[in-house]
C-alpha cells in the first residue's frame, strides 16, 4: 500500500526541516518535497545539513547526494536569497567541506571542488552584490567559513566586509567580532589600526556576554594582526 504525502505549506517545511535528526530523514524530505522548496526551505535544509554533518564528524554519502540535491534547487532560486540565506548557505557548504576528509573521497563527492563552485564562484559573489543589507553576523558567518574552508578572499573583499560590518558592530555579539578577527589573521590578511580598535572597543563593551574561549581567539587573533590591546580592555 501507497503511504500519501502529507501535504505542507513552505513555512511548516521548514519547520519539518529544522527537526530531521539524520541525515536520511533531511534526505527523504527533500525529495518528497522537493517541488515546493522555496528559498527560505532551501536555506533551512542547508543549514541543517551542515549541523547534521558536524554532528556526524564525517561525510556519508547520503550528505553528498542531499547536498547535490538541494545545491539543484537553489541555484534557479539564487536571486532571492537574502544576505542571512545566503551566509547560512556558506557556513553549511563550508561544514561540509571542512568535515569531508576522504570519506567524501570515497564516495566520489569532490567535496573541494563543490566548495569552490557553490560558494566561491556562486554564493559569495550573490552575497557581496547585498553587501549593504548584511549585518554583522551575516558577514561574520560568511568570512569564518571561508576561512575555515581554507579559502581566501581577497583584499578588496575584505575591506569591503570589515566596513559593512563596522556599520552594526556597536550592536554584534563578541562571537561575531571573533569570528571575524580569527577570520582575518587566519587568511593572512591585515586591517586598518583604527578600524580593530573600533572592533576592540565593541567587544570589550559586551566582554560578559564572552565566552574565555572568545576571549582568547580574540586576544590571538589581535597579536597575530600587531594590534595592541589597552591595559584596561585585556
């Protein structure tokens, strides 16, 4: 006997999106729902992807064959995509990259190479035209992961997220200033001494919401740019 679809509306998707706890359950989803997938869905099953991934501590197969699946979907729909989609999107690609080691190998996932087309030559350049509508945790999302990936932006690209952020970093969560820092000094890049201590400023103003974790990849990520701390903000 034929079991019916239950038929869902694209907001309750994503809902059912958020609760797969396996890879398989996120996988058997997409296709039975594949044809109502709109961008916020789309988003949602990446980013659940990639904390399933992460979760799992390596790539199955069944991860590369959703990942296609759902990297098909998006790209008709890739004009609407906002700036928090498409952060989300790089930080879940950029997962999924950073955790495949061979065992995307042996499945024939390529896995470098997805990262490279999906968000370097597609998701960054989307996101860099919304540049302007980003906050600070969507440009802190999408340069951790570059980074992470092993990937580099490049200069202009930097300068031009470091300002964006700078717009909403009064108002940022220390990780995301971390992350960014981190971000920064891992890519060997270097930014303006007046902007970092803009940045310095805004996490010492928010230090207890800090992890000693934050704080500590912050104070690394300061030394490894040459940026001195004040007495009073260490």
């Amino acid at each position: 006997m034929l079991c019916a679809i239950q038929v869902l509306k694209p907001q309750q998707l994503t809902e059912r999106t958020k609760q797969c706890s396996t890879v398989h359950q996120l996988q058997e989803l997409v296709r039975q729902y594949s044809s109502i997938m709109n961008h916020i869905s789309l988003a949602a099953a990446f980013k659940q992807l990639g904390v399933l991934d992460k979760q799992l501590g390596s790539t199955t197969g069944d991860t590369c064959l959703t990942l296609d699946k759902l990297w098909e979907l998006t790209q008709p729909q890739l004009g609407s995509l906002d700036t928090r989609a498409l952060s989300g999107i790089i930080w879940a690609v950029g997962q999924l990259q950073d955790s495949s080691g061979t065992a995307a190998d042996q499945h024939g996932a390529a896995t470098d190479s997805r990262y490279d087309t999906m968000a370097m030559e597609c998701l960054l350049p989307a996101f860099m035209q919304q540049l302007s509508a980003a906050n600070a945790q969507d440009v802190s999302m999408v340069m951790y992961s570059v980074a992470n990936a092993g990937q580099h932006l490049s200069a202009e690209q930097v300068q031009q997220l470091l300002a964006q952020l700078m717009h909403s970093a009064g108002g940022a969560h220390p990780q995301a200033i971390k992350d960014t820092l981190w971000a920064v000094a891992t890519m060997g890049h270097r930014a303006p001494a007046e902007l970092l201590q803009r940045l310095v400023l805004a996490f010492s103003n928010k230090v207890q919401q800090a992890s000693p974790q934050h704080i500590s990849i912050t104070l690394w990520a300061l030394a490894t740019l040459g940026q001195q701390v004040p007495a009073p903000q260490v």
